[in-house]
C-alpha cells in the first residue's frame, strides 16, 4: 500500500542486494530513456535543420523594400490631400467671398474683399523669408515631423473658416506661407531618401553596403527616378480633387457665362490684369449656411486623413541619433549651410530653372486658366480646365520614366521645348469673351500645358536626387529649389495688373535663360569642371556611439575625410579651412595648399561607375 501511494516510485532507481561486492550496491540505469532525453536535448539546442539563413535574410530585406515602397505611397498621398484641401477650399472661398450679394448679406461692414486681400498676402510673401528658418526647422523637429507639422498647419487653415473674421483668416494664412517651404524641402528630401534606402535593402550583400560605405556614382539613379514618378503622377492628383467642392456643392449656383462675363471684353493675349471686367455678382443664389458648413466639414476630415497618413503610415527618414548628431554641430552653422550651398556653380546654374518652375506653375492656374478659359467659358468651366490640368500632369509624369533609358536632360529641356511652342502660340491668340466655340482648343491647351508642368516638376527633382545622390542630407537644396519657387510666386502676386503679352515676356524671358543655364551645367559637368560643396561642421565633443560622428558623414567628400584626419586633435578645424588663403598659409609649402584645396572642393567625375547588374 506504501508502494502503491509513493508518486514517485518509477522515479527511483533500482538497487539489487548486495552480492559480496566491496563497493556497495549497484544501481541499474535505465539507458532507453536516457537516450531519449539526450535526443530531446540535442533536438532542442542543435541547430534548427529547417532554417535557412540566406532565405531568411532574403524575406527580411524584401519586408524592408516593401516598407521603404509604403513610406513613398503614404508621402505622396498625405502631399495629394493636403494641397486637395488646401485648393479646393481658397478656390470655393475666393469665388463666395468675390460675389457682392454674398458679402453683404452674410457679412455685412465686416470688409471681407479687404480680409482675402490680405490673407493671399500673407500666403505670398511669408515664404520669401522661409530660406532663413526651413533648415532650422527640419533639423529642430526631423524630416517626418516636419511634414507632420506643416500638413497640421494647413488644417488648421480650413478649422478657421468655420468663423471667418479678421484675426482668424490672416494669421492662418500667415501660417500657411510659413510652412509652404518646409513642407516642400521635406517631402523632397524624404522622397530621395527613400530611393537611398531602396537601394541599400536591394543590394544588401554588396561589400559597400554592409560595410556602411557610400554607393558607387549613380547606383541609386534608379530609385530616384522611380520614387520621384510616382510621388508627383500623385501628388499632381491633388488639381482634380481639389475641383470636388466645386463640382458638387457650387457649381449649381453659379449664373451662366452670358451673365459673368456680360462687360468683359477682352480675353487672352489682349487683356489686362485677372479677369477685368467680370460680373461682380456671380451666384444666382446663396448657400445656406449648413451646406457651407458640411462642405468644410468635409474639407476638415480630409486635412485630418492627411495628418494621420503623414504620422501613422510614413517611417523616418533617419534615425533619432543621426538627427540628434546634427543638431549637436551648432544653429549657427545650420543656419549658414544653405547659402554656402550657392558656392556650387550647379545650383547656381540651376536657380533660373527653380524661378520658372514657380513661374509656370501659378501662370497655368491665374493666367491660362482665368484669363484665357474662364474668361471665354465662364466659372461654371474653371472646374473642367483645372481638372484636364491636373489629370494630364499627372498621367504626364510618367514620362520621366524615360530617363531609364535616355539622358537626363531630354525631360527638362523637352518640357522646357513644349512650353515654348506653348508661350509663342498664346502671344498670338485672344479667345472671344461668351464664345464656346474655342472650348475644344482650350482644354488641349491645358492638358499640353500640364505634360509641360509634370515633365519640369519631376525632371527638376529627379536632377537634384542624381547631382546630390551621395549626400544623405539633401534638405538645404531642396530648400534653395522651393524656395525660388516660393520667390516666382511672390513675383506672379505682384504682376497681377500687369498686360498679359508683359507676363508672356517675363515668362519667356525666363524659359529661355533656363535653357541656357542648364546646358552650361550639363556642358561643365561633361568636362568634369570641379564644384564646391560646403561641409557640415563636426561637433567640438564626440560621443561614442553615434553613427553619424564616426565615418559617415555625407555632406563631407573623400578628401575632407583624410584632411580630418591629418589634422591634430585640439586643432580648430573651422579656423583652418577660413584661413586656407591667408600669408601664413602659403608660408606652408605647395602641399599644405594643395591639402586644402582638395578640402574645399570635390571633383564631379569623382567615384566608381554604377553598372547595373544583370537580371
């Protein structure tokens, strides 16, 4: 009965009687299930026969491709709907707020006309000043928090138009001229950062990959190209939709063109100003209130997606030490980067390009479409132009494609071509006022005038992503670029009153020297003419374990690298590099002068040729 209730019987060994043996009992082993044990062991601590190492690591970097493709996708859209919003509502705005009745009968002494004019100030002239704080500001809060921020502050752009009054609408617009230029320095750097990526998690198992090294000249060629079609063939989406409120909610109280357009009596090139002459009370019937405000409502909702599309669904571009390592270098020097960034004879050959990208872009929207379409059509037709506009931009995109096979000068100066066939066509035509028979010329007007715009846009950034691909930090050019953008609107805002033949010239003008700087660039660069790139300061203090304060700096060429290093430690490495022309300087020798020239510059031709793998 004791045997019975010992649990633990099986567990015990068995010991025989002791059969005239010196060393006591003998214990007898159980060797089946002590062989079993051993198996289980070996089974569960041995290497797993199944796992595959190379196939693992293959899914692996193929989840971090599709990632890198998500983050693209989630930029593009969160871009698309804030400037759907952000159009749709000031179009639906100024268009209410134009019409009379409207302003008296809601409004009242409020002096709205006076409130809107002020408000597109404060969306026009704000960015002239935005070179000076963009890159504080990207480095402050990081490049998706950036965009984070900027697509809030356009939201709160629409919140104000639930109370329209003076101290609501003008510092949002304020607001909104303040983040047009982060907003765009950040997407463009995200953009060609995600190409850098890409190609990393492509290439995983080359040697300068794993060992953090920089890829060989136009390895990422690719990426950048194909990043940069797909962001704009959307983004160029945001034209469309923007025209929704239009088309459902105003369109249906809009008079006919007989009654808009009844003293105007000049249209194309022969008119004068935006539109003169046209009907000052365009709404046969006014919208109620409730209506307006579901419409906004609308509009908010939209703002909100963007937000969370831009938090939840885009990755960073960096990781938070390297953003911290940055900013250790000092706000001074953050601040100075972008104008050094001039001392390159790329940009600055370049900058003509970046004036008439903003140029272009405005003229499509205030002067072909008003004072060419609507000005013969009527409003009731600015949706269907804008629309055509935008559809054919961004299906236009596409073409840049292109330049995976052909030179990357073919889609700029063939959009530069298109738009002068364009300019010269307009010069010569003035579409009658009330006559609908032009309709068809007009829409292949805009839809070729987009294709213009789609191949200037992406071209423009898919030739910074290749002349800046070896620099992780991209975000003090895109800065330059948008904010010649931001300085040609500024420049369409104040020729408002000017003959239309005066803004064709200007126009004109500016297409032409364009051309003509970009050849001399490309023509520089075909025979290797070194450029100058600025260098990003290291910090006074290292600390151990940040990536970006050991090799990898990406603003700082091969020659700056082993001038650092040649230098002593307690060295001041600014005070040296501004005192590289000075008499002591040259009391050094030939080498120490060749040293720093060689610190300050790096050679175009620099680098080992990318050839593309075969499939």
């Amino acid at each position: 009965m004791a045997d019975a209730d010992n649990v633990y019987a099986e567990a015990e060994p068995c010991v025989v009687p002791d059969l005239g043996r010196k060393d006591g009992p003998v214990e007898l082993q159980h060797p089946e299930r002590g062989d079993d044990a051993v198996e289980q062991m070996d089974e569960f601590l041995g290497p797993n026969q199944d796992y595959n190492e190379e196939e693992e690591e293959r899914k692996y970097y193929r989840r971090k491709r599709l990632g890198v493709v998500k983050n693209v996708v989630a930029a593009s859209v969160g871009g698309m709907l804030t400037y759907s919003v952000y159009l749709g509502l000031l179009q639906m705005q100024l268009v209410l707020h134009y019409d009379e009745t409207y302003r008296e009968v809601k409004y009242g002494s409020l002096g709205l006309e006076d409130i809107d004019r002020k408000m597109l100030m404060g969306i026009n002239v704000t960015p002239t000043v935005a070179f000076l704080y963009t890159p504080v500001l990207i480095r402050f809060l990081g490049t998706k928090w950036m965009m984070f921020l900027a697509s809030g502050i356009y939201a709160l752009f629409v919140s104000t138009n639930y109370w329209e009054r003076y101290y609501t609408l003008v510092p949002s617009a304020v607001a909104i001229g303040a983040a047009i230029v982060p907003l765009w320095a950040s997407l463009g750097n995200y953009i060609t950062r995600m190409a850098q990526q890409y190609y990393e998690f492509d290439n995983y198992k080359e040697e300068h990959v794993q060992e953090q090294k920089k890829a060989p000249k136009g390895a990422c060629h690719r990426y950048i190209i194909i990043f940069q079609s797909i962001f704009y063939s959307v983004f160029h989406l945001s034209f469309v939709f923007a025209e929704f409120p239009m088309v459902f909610f105003l369109d249906k109280y809009l008079y006919s063109h007989n009654h808009t357009l009844f003293n105007v009596k000049q249209c194309g090139a022969t008119s004068v100003g935006v539109l003169t002459g046209l009907n000052r009370t365009v709404l046969y019937k006014l919208p109620r209130s409730l209506e307006l405000i579901v419409v906004e409502s609308v509009l908010m909702g939209g703002a909100f997606i963007a937000m969370v599309t831009f938090l939840a669904l885009c990755g960073s571009a960096y990781r938070p030490t390297e953003e911290i390592d940055l900013r250790s270098i000092g706000w001074g020097n953050i601040f100075q980067l972008p104008f050094k960034h001039l001392r390159d004879y790329r940009l600055r050959f370049l900058c003509p390009a970046f004036i008439y990208s903003g140029l272009e872009l405005l003229f499509a929207i205030t002067g072909l479409t008003l004072c060419y379409g609507v000005c013969s059509l009527g409003l009731k037709a600015v949706w269907g132009l804008v629309g055509v506009y935008g559809l054919s931009a961004s299906l236009s995109s596409f073409i840049s494609l292109s330049l995976l096979r052909f030179p990357r000068s073919v889609l700029l100066l063939g959009g530069a071509g298109l738009h002068l066939i364009l300019i010269i066509a307009l010069f010569a035509w003035s579409p009658i006022p009330k006559d609908t028979t032009a309709t068809a010329a007009l829409y292949v007007l805009v839809a070729l005038w987009g294709v213009g715009t789609a191949m200037n846009k992406t071209g423009m950034s898919i030739i910074l992503g290749m002349l800046y691909e070896d620099k992780e930090r991209v975000d003090f050019v895109f800065t330059l670029y948008h904010w010649c953008q931001a300085m040609a609107i500024f420049i369409v805002y104040l020729w408002a009153s000017l003959p239309m033949r005066a803004k064709l010239s200007i126009l004109l003008v500016t297409l032409l020297v364009m051309s003509l700087c970009y050849w001399l660039m490309e023509r520089r660069l075909s025979r290797k003419d070194p450029f100058r790139l600025p260098r990003i300061p290291r910090p006074r203090h290292k600390v151990k374990g940040y990536r970006y304060l050991e090799e990898e700096n990406s603003d700082e060429s091969e020659s700056e690298k082993s001038d650092a290093e040649e230098l002593p430690d307690g060295e001041d490495r600014d005070n040296d590099s501004h005192t590289s022309y000075s008499l002591e300087g040259e009391e050094r020798g030939g080498r120490g002068r060749r040293r720093r020239r060689d610190y300050a510059y790096e050679q175009a031709g620099e680098g080992e040729e990318y050839v593309q793998p075969e499939q």
